[in-house]
C-alpha cells in the first residue's frame, strides 16, 4: 500500500502509522501537527487536504482524525466529523491515485447494549455519537467519493498508550480502588491496539470483493469478560479486586452523583456504574474473514499495557526529584 493516514497523531493513527511501516508499505501522516512522515493539515481546511493528496499520491487513505469530548468539549464542536469528512469525500473524489478510503466511525452512533437491526439504523449516545452517524450518512450519500469503501466502528480500545479517559479504570485498579459491582460477568466487545492495527493493515489490502461498501466491527474476539480483564491487572499490580453487592454499588454511584453535581470530581458515577454493567457484543465474524482472528491474547494484552503503565509513571516519577 501507498497509505496516508488522517489523525495519524492520534492513539490508534500513531500505531496503526507504525505497523504499516513495519509490514513495509509506504506511508504519510496527516494532522494539525505535522511531524516525522506527516504532513501538516486540516480537515477543516480543503486545500490542505487536497495538497497532501496530491504530494504523496496514496492508493488507500485511513481516515482516523476526528473531534471527540474525551478531554471536554470539541473546540469545533465535532465538525471534524461531518464537515470535514464531507471535504475529504470531495478529495477523495477528484484524486487520481486514490483507490479505496477506510472510513472510521464509532460503536457510539448506538447507545450501548441497544440491539441494531442495521447497519444504517442508529441511536447515537452524545454529540460525538450523532457526529459519527452522520459521517456515515455522508460516505453513503457520496458512495464513498466514488471509491472503494469501507466504514468501520471502534470500540473501546485499551492497550500501551491508551488515552488517559480510559486509563482511569486502569489506574483505579493499580491503587486498589476498583470494585466488581454483583458477580455477573460483564461481556465487552473491546480492542486491543495492536490487533485492530492489525486489521486495518488488513481492510488496506483485501480483495475489493471481501469489503466494499460494508461496514465492520473491529474488536477483540472473543469478547472480555470485564471481571477477568480487571482480575488481570489487578494481578499483575499485586492487588486484588473486592466483590460489592449490585444495591450497594448503586449506592456509591448516587453518591458520586451527588459529588459530581457541586463541581466535584468523583471516581463512580451512576452513569460510569451503568457503562460497567452493560454488556456490549459486536458480531466480529466480517473483520475476522478479512484479518484473520486475533493473535494477541488477553492476558497478553494486558501484561503488555500493565508494564508500559508502571514504566511510564515510573519515568515520570523520576524526572520530577
């Protein structure tokens, strides 16, 4: 492949940059930034888009950038996510090189655990949940700028360098703070980042036949069990996880409601309760036809992130006496 990856900066544009130049495919990044192999632009700004297309003459794009509320509100309010992929369509369209464009959405175009009949029926959780529905609405008004496409929804996606709106949980579970809320297992269809690196390697260089016009889940499989995630780490820190009884845990997420309600920040809320105890599965069968299964297992996953999180924080630890 002759890759350019949009939002290349980013958790999952920076691995997946990374593991296409291992394979030995030619790559270019594209983000605000700029930096090492990336070109510096804008979704916002169409000329921008436009002079990296025609600088690196891709055959495939990856388009990962997008406005997300992970850190507080978006300073475009998500515009990123529709305006922007409508410019990129419009690129895309009237490029020469390009051949195929791997559409980046998000589960969030549904609220979790809502049962979808299709792939264009929707319920988004949030403003970045519509902005995403709407991303796809585009490609498929556009029939992806007339190029092969594929639209592809994330999950959550853990691993070495995961953000730190997701780290939380981790380090909760480090300082001993974490608790199974009843003994239920909790499913997740969640993503390593090194095995959905690896199956956007492989959406770049599938038969057209196997993914045009589709739209895939990319996730880990099978699916985690979040008490035996959690049990992992906790393990691997040298803690242990205590069991609370479900009306006790809705207790504490009350009161962290009524902690967050006065400006305060609270580490259990209603809100964060449920999200742990709702299942989510997505069927992984379309990506496994084209990637294969997963070849990092959980334990390894966890091991790997485990270890990169007590390095870090013990190099940041270090640089601070």
């Amino acid at each position: 492949m002759r890759a350019l990856i949009t939002g290349s900066r980013g958790f999952v544009g920076a691995a997946l940059m990374q593991r296409l130049i291992d394979q030995g495919h030619e790559v270019s990044g594209f983000s605000r930034t700029g930096g090492d192999r990336t070109l510096t632009g804008d979704l916002l700004d169409p000329a921008s888009i436009r002079a990296a297309i025609d600088a690196f003459r891709p055959d495939v794009i990856y388009n990962l950038a997008a406005e997300t509320d992970l850190k507080g509100p978006p300073r475009n309010g998500y515009a990123a996510n529709t305006t922007g992929v409508s410019h990129l369509l419009e690129a895309v369209q009237a490029s020469p090189s390009v051949q195929r464009v791997v559409w980046m959405s998000s589960q969030l175009v549904n609220r979790p655990g809502r049962a979808v009949i299709s792939d264009t029926d929707f319920d988004p959780e949030g403003g970045y949940g519509a902005s995403k529905a709407e991303g796809e609405r585009l490609v498929r008004a556009a029939d992806g700028g007339g190029k092969t496409w594929v639209i592809v929804r994330s999950t959550t996606i853990w691993g070495p360098g995961m953000s730190e709106h997701y780290l939380g949980v981790v380090r909760l579970i480090r300082r001993g703070l974490y608790f199974h809320a009843g003994r239920a297992p909790r499913m997740k269809s969640y993503s390593y980042i090194d095995t959905l690196a690896a199956q956007l390697e492989a959406l770049g260089t599938a038969p057209e036949t196997a993914i045009a016009g589709r739209m895939m889940y990319l996730a880990d499989s099978p699916p985690i069990d979040l008490r035996l995630w959690s049990d992992a780490f906790a393990a691997r820190f040298g803690r242990r996880i205590h069991t609370l009884p479900e009306p006790v845990a809705r207790l504490l997420g009350a009161a962290g409601d009524l902690i967050a309600a006065v400006g305060l920040r609270s580490p259990l809320t209603s809100r964060r309760l449920d999200n742990m105890m709702t299942d989510y599965l997505y069927d992984t069968a379309p990506i496994e036809a084209v990637a294969g299964p997963p070849t990092i297992s959980m334990q390894e996953g966890v091991r790997r992130t485990a270890d990169w999180l007590i390095a870090r924080d013990a190099s940041v630890e270090t640089s601070f006496r």
